[in-house]
C-alpha cells in the first residue's frame, strides 16, 4: 500500500532532537553539578558489609537500598529515608540518625545490569529533600529497572534510565513508572524524568493479543489522590515510551510532557486529566489493537479521581501543542486499527488551547472538545490518511456541547485550521469559526448554524470566512473570490506547526520533513503535512 510504504520512509526521517532540561514553570530544576557522586553496580558492586562503600572503585550494588534497609545494609544509604528503630521506649518508622551517606544533593550513578523493582516512598510517610537527588545512567553504560514506583517523595531526578517489565514483575501496579501521593499529608512533587525508555520486556510486533492481554504493561503514570493537587511538578522531557498498552496518564497537576515519543501503544497514548498541564512536542504514532475493550485515543481528557459528593472534575488551563500524531508508521504493524486524535469526551475545561497539532489518521475525530469553556483550537492540520474505512465521517474538528457529565462549552474561538471535516456548534455562547479549510478528498463538510437552523456544506447560506476546498464532490465557495483564491492548502503565514514548510515562498517539505507530493490519490497538500504521492 502507498501510504503504508511512505510511511516507513516517515518513521525513519522524524526524529525529535536532543530535549534540554525542562520542568513545568514554578516549579524547581534538578542542578547540573553534585555535592557528592556514588556509583551502584548490581553486577560487579557489594553490599556495604561486604566492603561497598559507593566509590567507582568499590560501588554498592544495590539501588533499592538507598531507600529502604536491605540484607547487607544496617541502615537505608538516603539520610532522608525513613526507617525503623528503637527510639526511647518504643520502635518508630522515621527518619533516624543512621542513615546515610548519601545526602539530597548527591548524584547516584548507575552502572549496567539489572536493578529489579524499585520503590520509592511507604506507606504514610514521606521522603522530604531540600534538594534534587539525582539518579542516571554512568557515562556509556545501561542500566535497567523493572519497575519504578514514587510513593510520597519529593526532589528526585531521574536521567538515562530504561525500566522494561512484565505484568509478572508486579500485577498490582499497573504502570512501569508510578508517581503518585497519599492525600495532602504525604504530597509527592518535584520529580523530572528525563532520557527515559519505557517498554514492555520482549514484546514486539510478533506478539498475539492474547499474550499482549496477559503480559502487556502500561508505560508511565503520575496520579494524584482526590480534590488533586497532591502530585505536582512532575516532568517527563525527551524520553521514548513504546510497545505499551497505555502510553502515559498525567493526572497531576503542574505537569510538564514535552518532547517524548510513543509508539506501538495497545490503548491510549496519553490520557489527561489535571490542572495547569502542558503537552508539547509529542510524537505519537503507530496504535494497535490490543484486544478485550481496547481504546484507541492518541490524546484523551478523562475523569480523573472524583472526591467525595463531586459530581465532576474541571481541568483548567492546559497547552497542547505542536504535537504530530501518525496513526500508522510501520508497515508490519499486527492489528492496525483507528485512532481518534486529540478529545476530551469527560469533565469539564477551562482555557484549554490546542495548537499547532498534525493529526494523520482513521476516525471521526480529529480534534473534539465539548464542555470546554474559554479557549482555542488554532493552526492544527487535522486529515485522513486513506488507509482503514472509517465509515461517513472525516476526520473532523468539532466544538460540541456538552460531556457526559459536564457544562456547555462557551467562548472558543476555532480559527485558521485545515481538517477533513469541520463541526462547530456556533449557538452555543461565543463559539466561533473563522478561516478554516476543509479538505475532505469526499465529502468535504463544514457543519455550522445559519439563522439557528443546521447548515451542511450542500445547503446555501453564509459560511463565514470557511471555505471549502475544491476536489469534494459538493464543493462550494462562499466569501471568497474564485478567480483570485489560488487554492493553496498551506497554513496561515507563521503558524507554528508550518516551520517546515510556510504558505510563503511554494514550500516543498512538510513538518515531518519529508518532500511534500505535487499529486496524490489521498488528497492535496494540506498545511503542515504533504500527503505521499
């Protein structure tokens, strides 16, 4: 198939660049220089009885006995790391005065091998730093975890690592990195992951759904307790996330995803639901069905953890941006399947903007939002690649109403968008569209109300500043003169998503930096991305 044939040419041209260090604003950075450095070695280290003492010389060899108390070790090696001890009269779980040597501050460095499950935290108690500790790969080599969990802790970083595990590595958590608090007494905030590679141990595209049900894990997950606010500052930069079922779930707040990569993903690729949430230039493509209820939402605003006598949660102020989602990449991908683009289908919204987005796909949403009060959907190429029926609809971007559960939407502005289809519900308060393209290769539609009455593109009426490309088979113009539009599907002039190829000056690379087709049966060039030939 065409498409399918471009696109492994796509997945080896698109590759994100080196992510410089970031967190979400207000909130702390990990240092670049260290108190002290110590070096773990599962391979080749010692315990401290056997004469460890976390020199390059003479590492430990167990990560977990940082923060815990393990054989070979009296005492956790973080002086912050609560443990239990004789004080007076009585045993406590605290932190003692035994612990140590290493101090918030230090940099642990990890040598090759594999360090098996990690936590990170107990249960009602909290690991409080007064500054970074910092936990990543030694120079040249590769460290491996099984899983790491982060229960009510603060300042740590985390750069370099790869955590690949099984359902059997630990059935009750059910994401390879967990972050995650215990209500407002035990907060976890300020974590920063970095350089991370988060996959599922040995599955590859000759796994069965049978054995993706049975063994598949989901990939990284920051969650707070109810009422929110309780896992904050989390930051997840520069790292790949694939052969997965979930991808990510950032249901925390004060969170930073940016510039991360996921791919061969059995459900969601990111599921959100938090406050004060930036999304950012994400590359996520090739979804699957993995079986037994799958989802297949690259981008999914969900309900999150409802408190008590709450009967839905608002989510306020969230960026999503310049993120490019590709359906499918991989020619020998099992069990293509549709995947709806960027939604929220749950809860409310509240000064969301999602801007600049590629979305290349099979299924009726491209970009839908109901609910959402006060925002925009600005400079997105939203379009279908022809490859799986999707039925009668297009890929489409939409303002409804209302969520399951949620209010009406109000005060969007949809403007400057070129998408398959285009469904904007304008009575609803301040809800507007303006200079949008929609350029559906059949069935080219923009739904809108005329004098409170449904208008399709087949019925006369005034648009707005809409059009409607040629090449449909109901192709319309209105408020625009024919003899002077040159038909040309590029974005408005500086919009972000078209920084490799602007409306200016006939461009010939698209945003994946492929050569844009002059020709092709799924359509013409349409904004940020050239359709193969």
């Amino acid at each position: 198939m065409k498409t399918l044939g471009y696109a492994v040419i796509l997945l080896i041209c698109y590759v994100f660049p080196a992510q410089a260090q970031q967190v979400p604003h207000d909130c702390a950075a990990p240092p670049s220089t260290f108190r002290n450095v110590w070096y773990i070695d599962p391979v080749n280290g010692a315990t401290q009885a056997a004469g460890g003492n976390g020199s390059q010389a003479h590492p430990w060899n167990s990560l977990e006995a940082v923060f815990q108390t393990m054989p070979g070790y009296a005492y956790p090696l973080l002086t912050t790391a609560p443990y239990r001890y004789l004080s007076g009269s009585s045993y406590v779980f605290a932190t003692g005065p035994k612990a140590g040597p290493i101090k918030p501050g230090d940099e642990i460095l990890l040598m090759s091998g594999n360090y098996g499950n990690i936590t990170i935290g107990d249960n009602e108690t909290e690991i409080t730093n007064s500054s970074f500790l910092t936990i990543a790969a030694a120079p040249g080599q590769s460290p491996v975890l099984s899983q790491l969990y982060i229960l009510s802790t603060n300042m740590l970083a985390f750069n370099g690592l790869k955590v690949e595990g099984t359902m059997a590595t630990a059935a009750s958590i059910t994401y390879l990195v967990e972050v995650k608090d215990q209500g407002p007494d035990y907060q976890a905030s300020n974590i920063v992951f970095e350089n991370m590679t988060i996959s599922t141990l040995g599955a590859d595209d000759s796994w069965t759904q049978a054995q993706w049900l049975a063994n598949g894990r989901n990939g990284f997950a920051a969650q707070s307790s109810a009422g929110g606010g309780n896992t904050r500052c989390i930051s997840m930069a520069g790292s790949h996330i694939t052969e997965i079922r979930n991808g990510a779930l950032l249901n925390a707040d004060l969170m930073l995803f940016s510039g991360n990569q996921i791919d061969h993903f059995g459900d969601d690729g990111i599921d959100y639901a938090g406050t004060d949430l930036t999304i950012t230039n994400n590359y996520i493509h090739d979804n699957f069905n993995a079986g037994d209820g799958n989802h297949e939402d690259a981008m999914q605003g969900v309900i999150g953890v409802l408190a008590t006598g709450v009967a839905v949660n608002t989510y306020s102020y969230i960026t999503i941006d310049n993120n490019t989602i590709i359906r499918q990449t991989d020619q020998n991908l099992q069990f293509p399947t549709g995947l709806q683009g960027i939604d929220a289908f749950d809860s409310d919204w509240q000064y969301v903007w999602v801007t600049n987005n590629v979305v290349v796909t099979t299924a009726c949403w491209g970009i839908y939002f109901a609910s959402l009060q006060g925002g925009s959907i600005m400079n997105n190429t939203v379009v279908n690649d022809g490859a799986l029926p999707s039925g009668d609809c297009q890929v489409t971007i939409a303002v409804g109403s209302t969520t399951h559960e949620g209010s009406s939407s109000s005060s969007v502005t949809v403007r400057n968008n070129i998408a398959s289809a285009l469904n904007v519900d304008n009575l609803l308060h301040d809800v507007e569209a303006d200079h949008n393209v929609a350029i559906g290769t059949a069935n080219a539609a923009i739904a809108t109300y005329v004098n409170s009455v449904a208008t399709w593109y087949s019925k006369p009426g005034t648009y707005g500043t809409n059009i409607i490309a040629p090449g449909g088979p109901q192709a319309e113009f209105v408020e625009f003169n024919p003899t002077t539009l040159t038909y040309n599907m590029m974005l408005k002039a500086g919009a972000p998503a078209i920084t490799a190829g602007t409306a200016a000056g006939a461009p010939t690379v698209d945003i994946l930096g492929v050569t844009r087709a002059t020709t092709s049966p799924n359509g013409p060039t349409a904004g940020a991305y050239g359709f193969p030939e």
